[in-house]
C-alpha cells in the first residue's frame, strides 16, 4: 500500500544520501585546493589563479545546489519559502554561469601558454587573469538575473492533498523552449565549443614540438604537458557528465505533451547526480596531474600524506642532491659546447648545435677526478639536461631569433 502512495519512497532516501556525499566530497576537495594555492607562494602563476576560481565556483555551487535538489528530492516539494526559492536557484545559476565561462578562460588561456607563446607573453600575467575572474562573476551574476525574476512558489494540488513547488514560471511554451536553448548554449555548448577548439590546436602543436629534434627540457616540458592535460581532463569531465542533464532538460521542453512518467523522472534524478558529481570530481583531477598540488598537500598533512604519497619534500631533495653529484662526477672528463650554425636551413631557420667532448685530463687534474667505481657512460640527453643549462641557452637565443630549431 506505501508503494502505491509514493512510488518513489526508495529514491527519496537514496538520492539525497548520494548528494550528500557528493555535497560532503565537493566541498571538501575544492576547499583543499583553495588553501593548497593559497598558501603556496610558488603556485601563484596564471593558470592556477583560474583554478582557484574554478573551484571557488564548484564550491559555491555545490552549497547552494546540492541542498535544495536534496530536499525537493526528499520532500517532494519546497518548504523553504519564496525568498530562499529565488536565492537558491538564482546563486546556483550564478555559479554555474561562472563555473562556464572560467572553463572556457582555462582553455584560451592554455592555447596561448602553448600555441602562442611569444605573442601573449605580456598578456598571460596573474593580474590579468585576477581581472578576468572577477569579470565572470560580474557578467554571471548579470547574466542569471532572470532567474530571479522567474523562480516562483505555487500551490498544486495532489493525491494526498496540495503540495508546495518552486518553479520557474513562463508566459509561453515557447518562451520556455527559447530560454532553455539559450541556457544550453551559453552554459555548454560554447563553453565546450572553444575548449575542443584550443584542445585541438595544443594538442597539435604538443604532437608537432615532440617531433622536432631540440635540446632535451625534460622537466619544463613535462610539467607544461601535465598542466595542459590537467585543464584538457577538467573540460572532458565537464562535456562528458553535464550533457545528459542538459539533453533531457531540452527533452522534456520540446515535448511538453508527453506524459510525466515515474521513469523519466527517475532517469532525471540519476542526470542531477552526474551534473553535480562534476564539481566534486575536479579537485582529483587537480591532484592527478598537478605534482604541486601534491606537494602542497604534503606541506598541509605531512603525516597523513607520508604513506599515500610517498616521501617527503626534503627526501627528494636530499635525492636529487645525491644524483647532481654523482652525476658531476660521472661528467668530469666532458664537456658541452653550444653554437648555432651560420647557415639557414631550408625553413628559413638556424640550427643549434649542442656536442659533447671528451676532455684529456689534464696532469693537475688527474687526482681530481671520479673514482672508476662512478664513471660511466650517460646518455645524452641525460647530460643536456643536469650539464648545458640549454633552457636558458635557448631563451637567450630566442629573444633574439624566434625561429628556432635545435640539433643534438
């Protein structure tokens, strides 16, 4: 008999725990990631200044999202009053407005780091990016005004008696199919539009420097890769879990005249939770791919992150100092000259050559060298990289000749 009454008794108990949890997860992981950042003065670079925005965004998102879907999802209704109808839902849309527009500044911003270095040099700078921030929350709370306006409470009767529901109200069917198309555009299509755009274009251009033959920046190049595949994972996780909510929103407002059946409702329901799964998803992708926020965990929960992530900072630092001498001893009889050729080549550009000689000791120097236990031959690449100091070789270089390319 209760089944009969309300078929939807086990989804009002589930769906809010899950919320819950994602609630709980969000908050918590985008709130590391906003003290992470601020508390490392070595992460205050411009991509990092709209990760924190992003998960400002999702933070707020999921506080003013997660707790009035779970208690519609719960009560069947709205026993919060108007005021909070309007609030609620105009501060959720705010936020999402602004979770959009940051994904997309993350993207361009990406592009020109990589793509277009040279030329957005002066324009990729912290302040820039502080300003551009809160442009988005200006334009997103501007742009989410006719939430409020349209967010009501009215009465409805039901089986049992009436009930209270916050709705937003239309003069029109077709007014409403024209502010959900519009809704679908400016918080996902364009959004993911330009992020596949410059996606595309990092990726080729990745895809094109790794065939280049260059002198070896293993670990500028490997950082800017994770950040680039951190921003590329934050925009598919986007795409990838908002577009079910947003398809079956447009569903049901093209077709008002198809019945209101329990499984629709109950597929909505699943839709809502990936949606706000995404926010609580970002900061492990943050973690994933950014060793420095690793790092900056560490410094926060030094005991907790001994086990989970390995040794300490200072360990690794003792390490490296170990492999730096050790390696300076395996490299006492060579030594590394930098040139670039006279001639250009048939791109129009001049090749720098990096060679590695063998130096004969000489008679002063021969008790000062490494022990045979330590010689060794090394890669190249290897030498390059800890020997040359060919990153600020080839920025001294580039300054003054921007077409470069590099022969080892």
């Amino acid at each position: 008999m209760a089944e009969t009454e309300n078929p939807l008794a086990i989804e009002a108990v589930v769906i809010p725990a899950v919320l819950g949890v994602i609630g709980v997860v969000g908050v918590i992981g985008n709130g590391l990631v906003i003290l992470v950042i601020a508390r490392s003065k070595d992460m205050r670079t411009v991509t990092n200044v709209y990760v924190v925005n992003m998960a400002v965004t999702d933070f707020a998102y999921l506080v003013f999202s997660v707790p009035p879907a779970a208690i519609v999802f719960a009560a069947s209704e709205w026993p919060l009053g108007e005021a909070m109808c309007k609030g609620m839902h105009y501060l959720g849309r705010v936020t999402l407005q602004a979770s959009c527009l940051t994904l997309t500044a993350m993207s361009i911003d990406r592009f020109c780091a990589i793509v277009l270095p040279f030329k957005t040099v002066n324009f990729r700078r912290t302040r820039v990016a502080i300003i551009i921030s809160a442009c988005i929350w200006i334009s997103s709370f501007l742009i989410s005004i006719p939430v409020a306006l349209r967010f009501k409470t009215f009465i409805v009767p039901n089986a049992v008696g009436t009930q209270t529901l916050c709705r937003e109200t239309w003069q029109s069917q077709e007014a409403q199919k024209s502010y959900f198309i519009y809704l679908f555009v400016i918080t996902y299509l364009v959004p993911v539009f330009i992020s596949a755009v410059c996606g595309s274009l990092i990726v080729r251009q990745l895809i094109r420097s790794s065939r280049m033959p260059r002198c070896n920046l293993d670990r500028h190049e490997r950082k800017m890769r994770r950040v680039t595949a951190m921003v590329l994972g934050v925009t598919a996780l986007f795409a990838l879990l908002w577009l079910p909510n947003h398809a079956i929103n447009l569903w049901r407002v093209m077709n008002p005249l198809v019945p209101g059946i329990i499984q629709v409702y109950r597929v909505k329901m699943a839709f809502t939770c990936l949606a706000f799964t995404n926010s609580a998803l970002n900061p492990f992708v943050y973690t994933f791919f950014g060793e420095n926020f690793k790092l900056g965990l560490r410094r926060l929960f030094p005991r907790c992150c001994k086990r989970t992530m390995g040794a300490s900072p200072q360990s690794s630092t003792r390490k490296s100092s170990l492999s730096h001498r050790k390696l300076s001893a395996q490299l006492s009889n060579k030594s590394v000259h930098c040139h670039r050729r006279g001639s250009l080549d048939g791109a129009g550009r001049r090749d720098f050559v990096v060679e590695i000689r063998e130096e004969s000791p000489s008679p002063m120097s021969v008790t000062e060298r490494a022990p045979p236990s330590v010689t060794g031959t090394l890669d190249q690449t290897n030498i390059l990289t800890d020997l040359c100091s060919c990153h600020g070789i080839l920025n001294v270089i580039c300054k003054k000749e921007k077409p470069l390319s590099s022969t080892v």
